[in-house]
C-alpha cells in the first residue's frame, strides 16, 4: 500500500465513538484520571470539543452513569454543579478501562489538560483590544495573586493583526513573559566604536 492510499482511508475511518458503553468506560477513566470534581460544563466541553463524541452519545452515557451510580452532582460553595466519581466508576475506570481504544484515551487525556491548561491561563492573561485610525493595540495583562506582573501595549496595523499576535501569545503566556522579562535583563547600551579618534 502507497503512503497516499493509507492517508486517504485514514481520513476516511470514522472516529467517533458510537457505543454507549464504550464512552461510559471513557468518561469514567477520564474523571478518574482528572481526580477531582469536574464542571459539568468543563465536562461537556472536553469531550464534544475534541470530536470523538456524539452530544447524543454523551448525553445518553452521562444519563446512565449518573442512573446507575457511576457518577453523582454535587454543588461546590460557589453553587456550580460538578460531577462527583463514585467507587463504581472507579472500578469501572480501573477495570475496563482495555475495551476503550488507547487512542480515545490518549485524546481525551490530552483534551481535558489543554482545557484546564487554558481555564487557568484565560485567568493569568487578559488580551484587550483597542482600535485606532491607523491600526489596533493588543493590551496584555499578566496577573497574579496580589498584582499585575506585566502590562503591555503593542501596536498592530490592523485588528487581524493584532488577533493573530494575541493567540500567539495566548499559546504559551508564560514563556512570552518569561521572554520579556530575559530581553529586557539582557538588553545593553550601544558600544561605540572610537578606534579612529
């Protein structure tokens, strides 16, 4: 087989799950992966946003898990509702976890931590735009605990720009501060060359 014709059926293969059971088994070793309550919207989120589930197929796994006692609701003290893994789905996680694919695994493993990983950085980093006549300003933000880190303004020519800047910086805002912080510590005075004086 060409490399091109394994490229054309790989397109081809239908990725999503269409077994209740198979995603039961998923959400379970997902939560018990995760090991803590999750939103039930960060949960909805997760999984429809990564294109392996069907909402149906997550709206009826969800129903039997919760049903059955896999999963429970509790409120949190700010009043959002989160799903609770109960000791059936632990086990569940645990021991069927080899009848889900490695690869549905690996993806909503790596879907979930990317999702968390931008929740928690949309609460470091603030982007702000402001258009002018002759272009528009993305306003960073960096914040901490008790403080702002960083403020800064750079221009742009245009709107399009200035997004296409601002998700660059929202790949990785650590390392751009981080960058910032380094040109900035190793930024020198011009030398002069006065050797024909």
């Amino acid at each position: 087989m060409t490399d091109n014709n394994i490229y054309k059926m790989a397109e081809m293969a239908d990725t999503v799950i269409k077994d209740v059971p198979t995603l039961n088994i998923l959400i379970c070793y997902l939560m018990k992966k995760i090991d803590r309550p999750v939103n039930t919207e960060h949960l909805y989120d997760i999984l429809i946003a990564t294109g392996l589930v069907n909402y149906f197929y997550y709206q009826d796994s969800i129903a039997f898990l919760l049903e059955n006692g896999h999963i429970t609701i509790e409120k949190d003290d700010e009043g959002n509702e989160n799903y609770v893994l109960m000791q059936k789905g632990i086990i569940c996680a645990r021991e069927l976890k080899k009848y889900a694919p490695k690869s549905y695994r690996d993806n909503l493993v790596l879907a979930a931590l990317k999702y968390f990983a931008r929740l928690k950085t949309e609460q470091e980093v603030k982007l702000e735009y402001i258009e002018k006549d002759n272009g528009c300003y993305v306003c960073v933000t960096c914040h901490d605990v008790n403080c702002d880190l960083m403020e800064l303004k750079l221009f742009t020519p245009d709107r399009t720009q200035a997004e296409f800047l601002g998700e660059k910086i929202m790949l990785n805002p650590a390392v751009f501060y981080s960058k910032v912080i380094e040109l900035a510590l190793s930024n020198e005075e011009i030398s002069y060359d006065l050797t024909d004086n």
